[in-house]
C-alpha cells in the first residue's frame, strides 16, 4: 500500500512540475517589451533621454579629466559632483560607481518587461539591450 500512496504522490508532484512550468512559459511569452521594434513615441523619448544623460556623464567627467604624468586617485568624480546634468528619466533607475580612476553607470528601466537597460563607463561606449531570459545568477546566501 506504501508504495501506491508513493506513486500517486510522484504523480501529483509531476502534474504540478508540468503545469507550472508550461504556465512560466505562457508567462514569458507574455512580457510586454517597451523599447522593441513596436516601441511608442512616448517609450522612445524615456529612451532617448536615458541615452543623453548616459552621454551627459561621460561629458561631465570628461571635463574633469585633465593630462597628467600619472594618474590621480580621483580622476573621475562622483555623480553628486557632476554640474548640468538631466534629471532621470520616470521609470529609469540610476546606479553610478567610480573609484576614481574609473566609473561604470548604468540605466534600468523598471516599467519595460524585458528589462532593458543602458549602460556606460569612462571609455564612452553606450550600450543598450536586454537580459538573456534564460540565464539568470542568483547568489548564494552566505548565512
């Protein structure tokens, strides 16, 4: 009798592991994207906005730059030190780092599905795309 119990519950684990990954799936498929080829005027000027603030760093740090025989510790300033730059775009999250002698500032909008986002550092490239969504790193919790 143990063992018929064993099965209908092997059974019932199957059947909730099958559904639930095919309504993951159905989920995914849903995801609206904002910044894809059927994105809207309004999207594309959050877009477009994040990008100049993107460039806006670069130029502010950029001014800041001035030759040196060796480099100094605080090449590149902290954004709270950076004058004229636009406002965040709504919806887009700002995270700037520099230790000085680089900086690295990325754009995340939180309203777009895909995650989209842009990214720069001190070497002035702008990158823009989306995550991949079948790879995802989630860390381990140390305690």
């Amino acid at each position: 009798m143990k063992w018929i119990t064993s099965g209908v519950v092997c059974a019932l684990v199957l059947i909730v592991a099958v559904t639930s990954s095919g309504s993951s799936s159905s989920a995914q498929r849903s995801i609206r994207c904002l910044h894809d080829a059927g994105e809207q005027p309004p999207q594309r000027q959050r877009r477009m906005q994040a990008i100049e603030l993107a460039e806006a760093i670069y130029s502010a740090e950029r001014r800041g730059v001035v030759p040196r025989p060796r480099p100094r510790q605080d090449l590149y300033r902290p954004l709270d030190q950076l004058n004229n730059l636009p406002p965040t775009p709504a919806g887009f999250r700002l995270q700037f780092h520099t230790d000085g002698m680089s900086y690295t500032v990325s754009l995340k909008d939180t309203l777009d599905g895909c995650q989209y986002a842009v990214f720069s550092d001190q070497d002035g490239y702008i990158y823009e795309g989306s995550p991949r969504i079948d790879v995802r790193t989630v860390p381990v919790d140390s305690q």
